[in-house]
C-alpha cells in the first residue's frame, strides 16, 4: 500500500504476489472493500445495506486475526528491505506489524510472535472498531438511541484499550468521531426527556443552575466509581424528568469537551466544526463568552488548515531553493524557528521538499529572487503562519474571557458570526464588538406550530425555514443558468422580449426569497447584523437614551435586567428603524418562550411603544449611515445573498472566512515594514493592472470599459482576445500588483489554479469581475472551497466578486461605478482602514444594475 501511494505500481504488486501465496489477501481487499461500501450506503440512508457490509468486514476482520496469518505478514515485510521516505518512516513507526529496512534477528522474531499470541495487532484491532463504531452510527441515523450509545460506548472502550501514541493517530480521529456521536445521542436524550431544554438554556439559564451543580457532583461519582472499577456499583436514578433532563444534557457537555481535547492537537477541522456547534448549542446562555468561542472556532477551519498547509509547502520550497542557491545554514535560521513555531522540524521540511519538489509549481513562473528577498518573503510566511496558529491557540486558551480576544478589533466593526447546527435545526448568530459583551442569539429553523382539532389530541406541522428558502433558490440559480445560455444565440425581438421576461420573472422570484430570509430566517434578530451609526453623536446619543428606556422596560414588565440581556436590549433598540416589531426577541430576552400568555402579551405591548417612542425621539432619519459588518458564514449559509437584504442592501456588509484572518489582517496593518504594503498603505492606482475579454467574446464589454479605464488612470493591462501564453503572462503580472482587475468569464480559475493562487509569493486587491467568481463550491460533510477562498489564503487584502450568474451589461455598470468612484488613499489610522472607500463603493455599485 504504501508503493501504490507513492505510485511505485511494480513493487506493490511484488508485495501482493508475495501475499498471495498465503491465500490470504483477498480477505484484505474484503475488508477494505465492506467498509467502504458500507460508508457509500450509510450516506445514501441505505441502512440495511450499510450494516450487512459492516458486518462483512467484521467477518472477514476476525478472520485476519488469525495467529499464524498474522505470523507471515510479519515475515514478509520483516525481510524486506524497503526505501522509506521521512514522511513513510513516520506512519510505518506508527504500526505494530514493521516495515524494517534491515533483516531482523531471531530474537525479534520471537519478540514478535509474543506480540500475536497475546493477541496486540493493532491495525486489525483498530479496524475493528472503527467497524463498531459505523455500526454505531447506522443505529444513530435509525434513531434507535439506546442501541447506538450502548454500540458507540463498546468502540470507545476498544480504542481505549489501543496505545495512545499521541500526535493526529487514526484512532484519535475516530475516538473524535465517537464521542461527537455520543455528545449527540445524549444531547438527543435530553430533548426527549424536555422539549424546552435547550430553550432554557439559552434564555433563562439561571434557572438550571442549581439542578446543573446536582447533577455534576451526580456524574463526578459515577466517574470515580468507574475509574476503582468497583465490582459493586452504586446506581444513581434521577426521577425528575427535569433533572434527568440536565443529565443528559450535562453528559453530552462531557463528551463532547473530551472530543473538544482532541480535536486540538489533531488535525481534523471538519470534526472541530461539527464538536463546537454542539458545545456552543448546550453552552448558550450558560457562558455567553463560551458560546461565542466556540461558534467562532467552528468556522473556517478547513481555510485555516489550507492556509497552512500552503504556508509550509512554501516554506519547504523556499528553504531547498535558499540551499540550492549557496546558502549558509545560518540563512535558514528563520526558517527553523518559524516552522518550530508551526509544530514543524526544519529536517522535515528540507527532506519533504526535496521529496516532493513540485516542477509545475506556479510560483517558477516569477521572476528570479534574490537570496536576500528569499529570507525577507519566508520571513513573511513564517509570521503568518505563526499569527494564524497563536490566535487559534489564543481562542482556545480564553475560552472564558473571550473579550480579550476580540479587544483588538477597530471600535468602529461589528463582526457577525452565523453558524446552522449539523442537525440543521437550529440558527445560531454571535454579535463580537471590541468593546461588548458577545451576544448569540438561538433562532429555530425547524418549527412545529399546533394545528386545532376538535375531536383527537392536537396535530403538529413542522416547517423548515432552511429548506423552504434554499430549494427554490437552487432552482432560481439553475433557471438563470439556461436562460443566460440562451442569449448568446441572436435573439429575434419577440425572443429578446420574452428572455427579458423571463428574467424579470426570476428577479422577482429572488427578491421573495432575500424577503424571505430576512423576515422568516432572521426576523426581529436582523438587528444583530447592523453595523453602528457612523455618525458617532447620533450613536452616543442612542446609547443614552437607552439607559432610560431600560429602566422604564424593567418596570413595565417586572424584571430585572442583567449587564447581558440589557446590552442585548440595546442592539434590538439601535435597529428598531428596520425591525419595527422586536416581539420575538423581548420574549427571548425576558425568558417568556415563543408562546407569551395574554398578561405578557399586553406587557409587550406596552414595551414595543415605548422602544418606539425612544428611538423616534433619537434617531433623526432611518438613512442614517452605519459603519461596517464583516459576515463570517458557515458551510451552509455561504449561498444565501444575505448583503441583499432590505436592512443591509445600503450599509458597508463584507464576507470573511474567520475570526483568525480577521485577527491576522489586522496585524497586517500594523506590521512594520521597509517596503510598501498594500494592507497597511492602502491601493496606489498606479500599480494596477486590468485584464478585459481576454477569450475575446465579450465586445461590448472592452468598449464600454476601455474609456472608463483611460479616463481614470488605469494605464497597464491586456483587453480583447489574447494568445494563451500572453493570458498567463497577464495573470503573473497583474497579480503582483496592488490592484488587479479582471473582467471575463467566471473568476479566471481556467487560466490558473486555486492551488497557485494560494502559493503566489503577493497578491494584491482582485476585482474579479465575472459570474460567480465570488461563490463557493459545496463539498457534502467538507467546507465550502473557491476561486474567492484561495485570494484569501493567498494574502490578498480584498477579492470582490459576484455569487451567481449575472449579464455582462450589470457587471460593465459595476466596474465602472468602482474604478470611475474608487480613489484609495493611504490608511494613516485605525479608523481610517475600517472606512475603506472600496467596501462603500460596492454597496453603491450595487445600485447600478438593473436586475440582482
């Protein structure tokens, strides 16, 4: 197997001839080939075809585990002598069963059979519960509970019972996996025992306080008990549907903080997603801090790990070419403290890259460097990388006092974090300003509302917000798709006038479903989304306002209000121009549930007029301007136009994969430096370069944008069709530009790749003005990834681009709104870098088209 990776497809099939000769490898291929069609039917929902190939994998396990089998494997690759790359030597030093390079002597021999008669393989042994554990989760999918748990628990026991080796081991990853399952089976038990639950968790959590401390001193017994592994066990029963409630709850809250423990010091971003969406769903109101911790390390792992991972395959590149090109060890000094800052050896990386040298890498196709600029650029790599890793391990570390971590941040940003949970049942939002507490705020994406019968007990209909705005937004993008297709034929008037209809018809479709997202998604928590006033005495003025209108609201309805749900008051209040009836969200704040009894819907009442008559009081004009809000979106959210929506449409609104490359932009601005740096000195027009119609189909577009760009200063670039080396000359140069303006087809992916746009030595701003250039891709279980996701990786300061398909007429007005109105100058402040001219502009661009 490890020749067949390494695509050595000869002396991988002299090692399985080998096997052969102990009739035995059909049983592996047996092996291999159950489970994997059993993963295959287990995500199509095909349950019973899921578990008959579990259970033929397990069949054929048990009979691998044969003493004499395993003896002549051991044999084989014993008296092997094989080349091992250092990365090969690292996973062959990881096994039971060696892949020694030398004859061993008789007395490891012996050494090795010792292992096989007390029955320690453990590869097979791993295997075998990893095959219990998807039998685990086949029971889960079928919603038989118990049966899963009891299932899951017996796996967990056998990876418990393997070495821990430490470091990302396959068998840390699916006791990851395990635990996340379990923390859902008790998360599902809680709900069982109490439908509110979760709705007391988040919004009257001191309620649950004292049955909380219970029920851990309750759990804290049951594991010491299993720890002296009494053979006398004291059973602990919980009557109290309430309590046994917490129980589960509390219980899923341990599992899942041991899977949490993993997820760190392995390399697993999907399953770090999936663990803190759960723990931030039971968290909630709990700790507010925690909740917007563990919601903001849910997003962008997967950008993160690529981000990375280039920046290592860079730092590999660069410390061979430094060596190749007459460098002392004392050059590579930087780069050994930087890779040791990312968990790295310098060895390691030298020997990977001189192993795994790519010939076609992008990044040859620049100008030679100098040694000198060679240490200055992976002094660079080095530091970003390290930025990136010391803030994740920053959010780790401050779980708690995450408000340290957001200190930083410009006064004047509203940073909007919005995650759906894998059940996708439930939206989750974190509001993080420097100098606020968090606020998450829980919205139900699955809603039962009671239907009225007057005979039998009462039925339930269920409706999916989620789905019911995501199906006909699939099937509005696919329309526009063919219709779009079909104008490139010449059209006659009669088909010119019926492809506009079309169109106009589909655009009416679309503004419904933005309708839709911002009334039924968000509704009255919309306001968590909006930027403050820029005007910083209308916002001063509010925020006083506010402390009498809170006292008067804390006597209307007989409450009192802590420092969090009165700062939560506050940011319905500030938006009350675009959520004219907050109801929903003074039921939350007041911990009133969703159904308020007829007292309570008369104090609300009482409450809505005077945030009313307060903001009416204050607030001059509802087009006042707000500063802006940087959109952090999770996996599933990432298609909806959420810029678009009536209350944002005119504010500054940008997407950004994460919290970390917020953090690190920010360090790029005041990273000090010799030479010019866009992040901190802002676009000079006259490093910028365009690239028009270089397919040279679109006409109307080089002559509509050739003025404009003339008129304006923008002097260098190519336009109309081009040879396919001159195109590939063009995106090498006008990417190492401040600015680079693309308008053709698409994001430009078919004249380089993402992987090369991630590894470019400098990026600056891309305008990438094509259909879809911006969207991203879905990938099932896996993050999204794009064209737009790789700029980010590749340290450009701004990519703007558009989510779908548009006409090139619409995307001519854009760019020429921008570049005619766009004049960047040097960022001197903070405050000065959060204004950015460019963000202003696209929401004004915006304005210019006739269609979304």
């Amino acid at each position: 197997r490890l020749h067949y990776h390494r695509k050595d497809f000869k002396t991988a099939d002299e090692f399985f001839a080998q096997l052969k000769e102990f009739g035995e490898l059909e049983r592996l291929i047996k092996v291999e080939t159950n489970e994997s069609i059993g993963d295959l039917k287990l995500r199509q929902k095909n349950f019973d075809a899921a578990n008959k190939n579990y259970d033929g994998a397990d069949e054929f396990l048990n009979k691998l585990m044969d003493r004499s089998y395993i003896l002549d494997i051991v044999n084989v690759f014993s008296n092997a002598r094989v080349d091992l790359t250092p990365g090969e030597k690292k996973v062959v030093s990881r096994l039971k069963t060696p892949a020694a390079t030398k004859k061993p002597s008789t007395k490891r021999k012996s050494a090795l059979e010792e292992e096989v008669d007390n029955e320690d393989c453990t590869p097979l042994k791993r295997s075998q519960a990893r095959i219990q554990f998807k039998q685990g989760q086949v029971a889960l999918e079928r919603g038989c509970l118990d049966d899963s748990q009891s299932i899951l628990l017996q796996a967990l026991s056998k990876f418990d019972q393997l070495e821990d080796r430490g470091g990302s081991n396959p068998h840390n990853i699916d006791k990851i996996a395990i635990l996340y399952h379990l923390g859902r089976i008790s998360i599902a038990k809680g709900i069982a025992e109490s439908s509110a639950i979760v709705d007391t968790i988040w919004n009257d959590p001191e309620s649950l306080r004292d049955a909380i401390d219970e029920v851990r001193e309750v759990l804290r017994a049951e594991e010491a008990q299993e720890t002296e592994k009494r053979t006398k066990r004291k059973k602990f029963v919980i009557k109290d549907e309430y309590d046994l409630a917490v129980y589960h709850i509390e219980k899923a809250r341990k599992y899942l903080e041991q899977a949490f423990e993993y997820c760190i010091h392995n390399t697993c971003p999907t399953m770090l997603r999936d663990v803190c969406k759960e723990l931030s769903l039971i968290t909630g109101g709990l700790d507010h801090n925690k909740t917007a911790a563990f919601l903001n390390l849910s997003v962008g792992n997967t950008a993160l790990y690529m981000s990375l991972t280039s920046v290592r395959q860079q730092i590999s590149e660069l410390s061979r070419k430094i060596i190749k090109k007459g460098g002392q060890p004392s050059d590579i000094d930087n780069l050994t403290k930087g890779l040791q800052r990312l968990n790295l050896s310098a060895e390691e990386s030298v020997e990977e890259s001189e192993s795994e040298g790519n010939e076609d890498d992008f990044e040859d196709d620049f100008e030679d460097e100098s040694l000198g600029e060679m240490k200055e650029r992976l002094e660079g790599l080095t530091e970003r990388g390290a930025v990136l890793t010391d803030t994740q391990k920053k959010m780790i570390e401050h779980l708690e006092d995450f408000p340290t971590i957001i200190s930083d941040l410009p006064p004047e940003w509203t940073v909007c974090t919005l995650n759906i949970t894998p059940a996708r049942d439930t939206l989750m939002i974190t509001r993080l300003r420097a100098n606020d507490p968090p606020v998450s705020v829980r919205i139900p994406i699955i809603v039962k509302r009671p239907v009225k019968s007057v005979r039998g007990p009462t039925r339930y209909t269920t409706s999916d917000k989620y789905e019911q705005i995501m199906t006909p937004l699939k099937e509005i993008l696919r329309k526009n798709k063919e219709i779009l297709k079909q104008s490139r034929d010449e059209p006659t008037k009669v088909e010119k006038n019926t492809w506009w209809d079309q169109r106009h018809e589909l655009n009416n479709e679309m503004e419904e479903i933005v309708k839709s997202i911002e009334d039924d998604l968000f509704g009255g928590w919309k306001s968590l989304l909006f930027g403050t006033f820029s005007n910083p005495k209308l916002q001063k003025k509010l925020e006083e306002r506010f402390q009498e209108l809170a006292e008067k609201i804390e006597e209307i309805a007989d409450v009192t209000l802590n420092e969090y749900t009165r700062h939560l008051l506050f940011v319905c209040f500030s938006g009350y121009s675009h959520v004219k009836r907050p109801r929903s969200c003074l039921c939350s704040i007041f911990g009133w549930g969703s159904e308020p009894d007829k007292g309570q819907t008369k104090i609300l009442a009482s409450c809505l007029e005077a945030i009313k008559n307060a903001y009416e009081e204050v607030s001059e004009t509802d087009e006042e301007k707000r500063n802006p809000t940087i959109l952090v979106l999770d996996g599933h959210l990432h298609e909806l136009p959420i810029e678009f929506i009536s209350s944002l449409r005119d504010y500054p609104v940008c997407r950004m994969p994460s919290l970390l490359f917020i953090k690190y932009r920010l360090t790029r601005f005041f990273q000090k430096t010799s030479k010019p740096s866009v992040h901190r000195d802002g676009v000079r027009l006259s490093n910028s370069y365009y690239m028009i119609d270089p397919d040279g189909n679109l006409g109307s577009t080089v002559n509509s944008l050739t003025p404009v760009l003339l008129k304006n200063g923008f002097t260098r670039g190519v336009k109309s069709k081009q040879k396919p080396e001159a195109i590939n000359d063009g995106f090498r140069i006008g990417l190492s530009h401040d600015l680079f303006i693309y308008c053709g087809h698409n994001a430009g992916e078919q004249y380089i790749s993402r992987e090369q746009i991630s590894k470019l030595p400098r990026c600056g701003v891309a305008l990438l003005m094509g259909c879809s250039s911006a969207s991203l891709e879905s990938n099932g279980e896996f993050d999204p990834s794009g064209t737009a996701l790789s700029y980010c990786i590749s340290d450009s300061p701004a990519t703007v681009g558009n989510l779908w398909i548009v006409t090139n007429k619409d995307l001519d007005s854009v760019t020429s709104h921008i570049l005619s109105n766009w004049r960047p100058a040097p960022a001197r402040t903070k405050t000065e870098s959060v204004n950015h001219l460019l963000l202003t502009h696209i929401y004004q661009a915006r304005k210019q088209t006739k269609l979304m």
